[in-house]
C-alpha cells in the first residue's frame, strides 16, 4: 500500500511540477522574430515591374512554392525574401525579355494562421501584421471557460523545420503558425 501511495504521490508531483514550471517557448521559436519574413504558399505578392503595366500585378505563390508571372512563367518564392524574389524575377525578365528591368515586390496578402483548441471557433485565419496569440485568439471568438490562458503550444515552420513549443499568450504570431490552446487542468 505504501509503494502504490509513493508511486501516486510522485507522480502528482511531477504533473503539478510540470503546471507550475511550465516550459514557455524555445529559442527556435523567439529567435525566427528577428530574421526576415521568408515566402510560402498562400502568400500574395504585388510585384511592381517599372514601366511594364501588363508585368505589374499581383501573383499567389502556389502550393508548389512558385510565382506565375508572365514571359518568364514559374519563379521560385518558397522560402525567399521579397528582396530575393524582387532579383529572381529582374535576373528572369534581363533574359532575353527586358533590358535591365526594375522589380518591387511586397507581400500583398499573408498566408492564414490556425487555430484549434479550447476557443470558442477554431479554424482557419486571415494573418494581420503585428497580431498575436491573444488577437489571434480574439478573432476565433475567444477562449472556451475551460482553456488555458496564460500560454499556449505553438506550432512554426523555422528554416524549413516544423518546431513546436509552448509560448505566452502575448507574444506575436507569424503567417502559417499553428496555435493549439490547451484545457487547463483546475
């Protein structure tokens, strides 16, 4: 009787460790804030090509990573800067379309964030810059009485790695993040 009460006792311990403690974040996750916003599928970009109104428009990147463009067809975005695209397209456009084209790209439209969990509608978001988990959260009609509301899990893509972590409820999102709002346990 004794060992079966020990053996509860620690693990009561343990779980109630884990609540207190908590893990918040991990460095993956904080440090893809500071680099620059990298292109995806479900991304629109508005790509300015001076001078060539019928080249000017906006393009989705498409689920294979690439961006349609006129003359030069599929250009890779999956994982480029704007500033990256801006010189894959002029490099595409100088050969042997236009003489030493000028290319502006900005993204016109982020690719969605989702969230699931204890909120009160779950699914699929338009991203707005400067958003986080709590606006996030706000938009999906907010938490259920029983979530957790102090941090949640979140989910990233992170130099082409799926990184997961547990992050506080104020800290920014990013377009294409995954937040899970967990049940809280009292």
């Amino acid at each position: 009787m004794r060992l079966r009460d020990l053996g509860i006792a620690i693990f009561l311990g343990a779980a109630l460790s884990g609540c207190v403690s908590g893990k918040v974040g991990t460095p993956a996750i904080h440090e893809s804030l500071n680099e620059p916003y990298r292109l995806d599928s479900g991304d629109r970009v508005r790509v300015t090509v001076f001078e060539q109104a019928s080249l000017t428009n906006s393009y989705s990147v498409d689920k294979g990573g690439y961006v349609a463009m006129p003359l030069v067809g599929n250009v890779p975005a999956r994982g480029q800067t704007t500033d990256e695209l801006e010189k894959a397209i002029a490099t595409e456009l100088a050969g042997g379309y236009l003489r030493n084209p000028e290319v502006a790209v900005e993204v016109d439209t982020y690719r969605p964030f989702f969230i699931m969990g204890e909120v009160t509608q779950g699914g699929q978001y338009s991203y707005v810059p400067g958003m986080t988990v709590q606006k996030a959260v706000a938009i999906a009609g907010g938490f259920t009485p029983r979530a957790a509301r102090t941090d949640v899990d979140l989910t990233r893509q992170v130099n082409g790695r799926i990184v997961s972590g547990r992050v506080p409820a104020s800290d920014p999102i990013q377009p294409g993040d995954t937040i899970n709002v967990r049940e809280r346990w009292f």
